[in-house]
C-alpha cells in the first residue's frame, strides 16, 4: 500500500525486481548461442500478436523464449488462445523448455512455480488490497518474469487507449521507459513500441476465432492495423537480435518469411512440438461451431468516430470467452468478429461483423452492448495512428 500511494525510485523498482528475480530460478540459455530475444505485451483486445510473431522471428534464425499469462478482465490471455488449439500444452517444466529453445526454436508457456514464485504471493495480495494498478509494482512484477526466461534482448509492446491497461499516451509512455530502464540496468537490449488499443486490433476477438485469424495472417493474408503492428514488434524484435540495422528493414524481412511460408511452417513445429493437433492448424474449417451466430449491422449512417474497447472486452467475458476471476470456464469458440475500425463509413444496416456463442439471450444482450460501445457519426474522421512512438 506504500507503494501504491507514494511509487518507487527507478532504483527502488530495480531493487524489487531483482528480490523477485531471484525468489525463483533464473532459466540459464548461455549454452545456445543464438541470440535469445522476448516480448511482451501489456494486453488489450484482439492482441494476437504474440501468436504471429513468434514463429516469425524464429524462422529469421532467432530463438524465442515466450513465458506468457491467461486473460483476466477485460483483457485476452495468450495461453488461452493457445489451449483453444486441442492437445496444445502450455505446463512444461524448465527442462522441456531448454529442449524447445533448441528446436523449433521457441515456444508458448505459463509461467512456472520455479519462475519469480514471489510475483504470485504479491499479485494475489495486490489483488485483494486494490494495489493492482501501480507502475513501480506492475514493473517488477512483468521484469521479474521476463528478465527469468534467459533472454538477451526484449521488445516491449505498451499499449494505450480505451481497450488498454493504461488509458493514456503519458502513462503508456511512462510505464514503456520504465520497463526499459529496468531490462537496461539488468544488461538487457530492448526497445518499446507505445501502440494503439482504443479498438480491437484485428477482425476477429475470442480464443479460437484469434488463433483461427493468426494462421490466417501466417499465410499470407493482409489485415492492416494487426499486420502494421505485429510486423513493426518482429521488425523491433530482429533489430534487437542483430538480424537487421533497422526496424523497417525488420518488418520487411518478417513479411518475406510470411510469404514464404516459412513462419507457419515453424507455427506448425511449434504446435507440434508443445502437443497441438496439427490437422486443427492446416484445416482451421473442421473446429467445432458455436451453436448461434448474431450478424451486426450498423445502426446509423456516417463514420465509425471511436469504439470502446473496454467494454468490447467485458462484452466478451459476458459471452463467455473470457473470465473475471481465475477460476472462471472459457468457451474456446465464442467470440466477435468485428470489421468496423475508426475512419470507416458504413451505410444504416451494412454489416459490421458478427457475434458467436453457446446463449442466445447472451448473445441479444451482448450484440447491444458492442452497439453502443462503437460512436457512428456523420462527419468524416481520421484513422487511427497505430505505432504511436518508438523508445529506445
């Protein structure tokens, strides 16, 4: 509680980060001699980038270590999207994870008992004593667990907007340089990107419908603002490993291993690798359907003015496909498909995209509250910026 009213010195944060580090066991990689290069995600709506980039920059020669978290709030998990694919495996124990950096080259676990046990104990205090939101112990908290997966190198993808952990471009800019400077003081290569959340990025929110566009992404198919992103963070990633000078060069290179096919054959090795059903993967079609499906149609003539990605979030915890509270079941299949971006025009009654589930009253209710969390209005506006600023 001190803490949370009175924050943290830089040097205080990277004390505290270095006492959790060191509650557990540090993951030694020095023996691989390729470049160990991490991301991590401050979460938002749709973000399925983890899944795409990944087999990407493993393909490029680099190697992967991805220690990731499940959804909580309004916010998606990328473990849960994971274990949307059937058989996928995301408990392996230190061991397996040493033998999958080796080959495919990079994987998507949880994080273990042995990693930073202390963040767990704390987090669950923050949680009962309404200390969650505090950057000092938010940092310690990610770093503690990056900083144990044996990494070189770190891109931090910081998200701001509506549908984002922190709301504004100066606290989203604020926590990215804080991060930074503590993977720095640890004699971690990093950069940040502050990106854009006030929207779903993507078409497709909800596990499987995630997973389903991911591979749709992995070969080949252009979706703007999740492709801009996701290739900037590999470009980023790549430039970090010391596979390229700059981020653009990056990107480039991350489209080319897209179009190669290359990246979802190295998705497809680490699926296989961590348990997953391949033929799930190849023929995305055969997964199982929802019971209902609600078409969205816009409700006025004009111009998608802003959409509130926070309560995209919870309408999609009340369809089911995310959770409150740990214990909370998922439904892997339940989801939103929603094309709408800011900038749009759509006619009254064009189709904006679609609602899957196993309720239908859920389904009614939650159709509304996606309606009214999106601002249709007649004057022509901008598009989004998606990569607001770059932190070295």
């Amino acid at each position: 509680m001190a803490i949370f009213l009175k924050g943290l010195t830089q040097k205080e944060i990277q004390s505290l980060t270095k006492t959790m580090l060191y509650s557990g066991t540090i993951v030694d990689l020095s023996d691989i001699p390729e470049q160990k290069i991490g991301k991590h995600s401050t979460g938002g709506v749709g973000d399925k980038t983890t899944l795409i980039l990944t087999p990407i920059v493993a393909a490029a020669g680099l190697k992967v270590p991805q220690i990731s978290g499940r959804g909580l709030g309004h916010t998606g998990g990328t473990l849960d999207k994971m274990e949307a694919i059937p058989g996928f495996n995301t408990r392996l124990s230190i061991k397996d994870y040493r033998n999958m950096i080796r080959h495919p080259g990079a994987l998507i676990i949880g994080q273990t008992a042995d990693i930073a046990p202390a963040d767990k104990l704390l987090y669950a205090l923050r949680d009962v004593t309404g200390t969650v939101p505090s950057m000092p112990l938010i940092t310690a908290s990610i770093m503690s667990k990056k900083l144990a997966e044996g990494t070189d190198g770190l891109v931090l993808d910081v998200k701001t907007g509506s549908g984002a952990f922190m709301k504004s471009f100066e606290d989203s800019v604020k926590l990215a340089e804080t991060l930074l400077g503590i993977a720095k003081g640890f004699g971690k290569k990093g950069i940040a990107l502050i990106t854009e959340m006030s929207q779903p990025l993507g078409y497709m929110s909800g596990n499987w419908n995630e997973v389903h566009e991911s591979i749709d992404v992995l070969r080949g198919e252009h979706i703007e603002d999740l492709c801009e992103i996701t290739y900037a963070i590999s470009g980023a990633m790549l430039k970090v490993g010391g596979k390229v000078e700059t981020i653009e060069e990056g990107a480039d290179m991350a489209k080319k291993l897209v179009l190669s096919g290359k990246a979802f054959d190295k998705f497809l090795e680490m699926v296989s690798a961590q348990g997953g059903d391949i033929s799930i993967v190849v023929n995305p079609e055969k997964y199982p359907k929802s019971s209902y499906k609600e078409l969205i149609a816009a409700p006025a003539t004009g111009y998608v003015h802003s959409i509130d990605g926070y309560e995209i979030g919870m309408a999609l915890i009340e369809l089911g496909a995310g959770r409150m509270k740990k214990e909370d079941d998922i439904d892997f299949k339940a989801g939103l498909c929603l094309k709408a971006k800011v900038g749009d025009f759509y006619y009254k009654g064009q189709s904006i995209g679609y609602i899957e589930g196993e309720n239908e009253d859920k389904i009614l209710s939650v159709k509304a509250r996606i309606l009214r969390a999106i601002n249709f209005n007649p004057e022509k506006c901008e598009k989004l910026k998606l990569i607001k600023q770059i932190i070295y």
